[in-house]
C-alpha cells in the first residue's frame, strides 16, 4: 500500500493503471475510519483492481460554527487499517493542494442541495460536490462507492455524475449500524455514553416508522416519529422528513419507496439517520 500526498502525483499513477486497463474504486472519506468504512472498501477491492481511499477533511464542507477543527484525525490508524483491508492506494492530501488559497471553482447541485440537510448547512452540499468532483478527476475512478447513511449526498453527488458526465459509476452501500441500531458515523466518537443511549431511540423510531408506513396515512408516521424523537431527553429535531427513494421530493399518498430522513440534536451532537420504507403491496 502507498501514501500518496499529492493530487498530481494520485493522478499520474491513476491514468497509469487506466493505460495499464486497471479499473479504479475510490472510496471518499474524511478518515476516522470505522466498520462503515471499511464495508465500502471491501466492495472496491472485490469489485476493482485498484482501490484508492481519499481521506481528506474538507474545510469547505464545514459551516463557521462547524467541527472542521475538532475533527478527528487518527491518521495511523486510518492508514492501519486500509492496509488491513488491502487497499492499494490511500490519498491524502493537504488543504493547500486541494483547495489552494487561488481556488475559484465550485460546483453546485442546484435544488437537491438546499433542502434536508442543506437549509441547515448552508453551502455544505457545494462542499461536498467540489470537492467530490475533484476526487473524481484526480483518481479517474471507475466506480465510487457512498454509504446510504448519507442519503443526500449520495443523490446529489449520483445527479453530478450524471449532469457533469463524469465516467465514474456511483455505488450505494447500505447503512452498517451496531448491533443496538445506531447507524455508524465518525462523529459518533463525540457522544458520551449517555448521549449514546439516548441516541438509539432515533434507528429504534425509525425502524418502527417503516411498520406504519406500510399500512397507515403519512401524516400519522411522521407525527408518531416526531413525538417518540422529541421524548428523548435534550433532543431537539431540525428536521423529520418523508422523502421519495429517487429524487428526494417530498413523499405523497402515491408514494411506494420512501426515505424517512432525520437530524436531530442529542445535547451539543447532531446525528443524521434515515431509513427506507415500502408499501404494503396493493396500497
Ligand atoms: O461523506 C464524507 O465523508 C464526505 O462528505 C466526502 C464524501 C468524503 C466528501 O468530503
């Protein structure tokens, strides 16, 4: 396995292994590596020859009262374990190469970006498709490989691809969560236990709302989630939505496939967590 700390240099050994036939998985992150992670490097290194894990903390995905500094960095053991997990390549490159003071380019995913997620985080979906976009550029992947944890960045970043006709082909991972039901997140590390605790009542609200679903009225499933979220102690919810699976509009009474998307603050951490729901077949 190879460091590699420099965009040019990712990208001279990328078109290398292209002229070499190679397919490349990239697998994006901002490090702090856990199982979740490591789920969608075992798809990369079965699917492709190559496998390249980016680990850079973006800035601009980070609102000014964001925890950009506060982020964790284990970067040994992050490095540790992609090479556990065989990965060929770990790029990690410093913010002055990435986003250099004279950067001027950013790339927006109009509409998609500004609702969930983004009317809290302003400009964070903007982040997050620059800097994917170069990632994309800079590894000439043929195939990325998202976690549906984040299911907004994950559409956003599939409608990207499309809009901007990049080659690489976007895989959805599902959700790995522990064994009680909290989804994995690297921002998990910042819950005490007893924020952890409350925390499981939102996978367990969750998981219950795709029961009604099946049978009962929207406004029913959303009203019941947003009681049960608002009974964990020092919660406070910034949204509760029913989405439809394609597009992220919002759910109606026609509406098959849907994913109920949730942030909610537990004390000073706020968790993001969704979960898919099917109708009963014949309603
Ligand atoms: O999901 C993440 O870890 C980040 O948003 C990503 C995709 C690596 C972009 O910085």
């Amino acid at each position: 396995m190879k460091v590699i700390k420099n965009a040019s240099q990712m990208q001279k050994i990328a078109l290398k292994h292209i002229r070499d036939g190679d397919e490349i998985g990239l697998v994006p992150t901002m490090g702090a590596l856990h199982e979740g992670h490591i789920s969608l490097i075992a798809k990369s290194v079965k699917n492709d020859d190559i496998t390249i894990v980016s680990i850079f903390i973006n800035p601009v995905q980070f609102g000014p009262n964001e925890d950009y500094l506060k982020y964790p960095r284990p970067a040994k053991k992050d490095k540790e374990i992609c090479k556990k997990n065989h990965v060929d390549y770990v790029f990690m490159p410093s913010v002055n190469d990435m986003l250099p003071a004279d950067h001027k380019t950013f790339v927006e995913v109009k509409t998609l970006q500004d609702i969930l997620c983004g009317s809290f985080r302003i400009n964070h979906f903007r982040g997050v498709a620059t800097v994917v976009a170069k990632l994309f550029n800079i590894s000439c992947a043929d195939r990325a490989y998202f976690g549906m944890k984040d299911f907004q960045q994950l559409r956003i970043i599939e409608k990207m691809g499309k809009d901007l006709n990049f080659k690489t082909k976007i895989i959805p991972c599902s959700i790995v969560r522990e064994r009680n039901g909290l989804a994995l997140s690297s921002r998990n590390s910042y819950l005490s236990a007893e924020g952890k605790k409350r925390s499981l009542n939102i996978s367990k609200t969750l998981k219950e709302a795709v029961e009604d679903f099946k049978r009962k009225d929207l406004n029913f499933v959303r009203k019941t989630v947003v009681n049960k979220l608002k009974k964990i102690p020092g919660s406070e919810i910034d949204y509760t939505e029913i989405v439809n699976f394609d597009d992220l509009s919002p759910a109606d009474k026609n509406t098959k496939k849907a994913v109920f998307a949730v942030a909610v603050w537990i004390g000073k951490i706020r968790l993001i967590d969704n979960i898919v729901m099917i109708k009963d077949k014949g309603r």
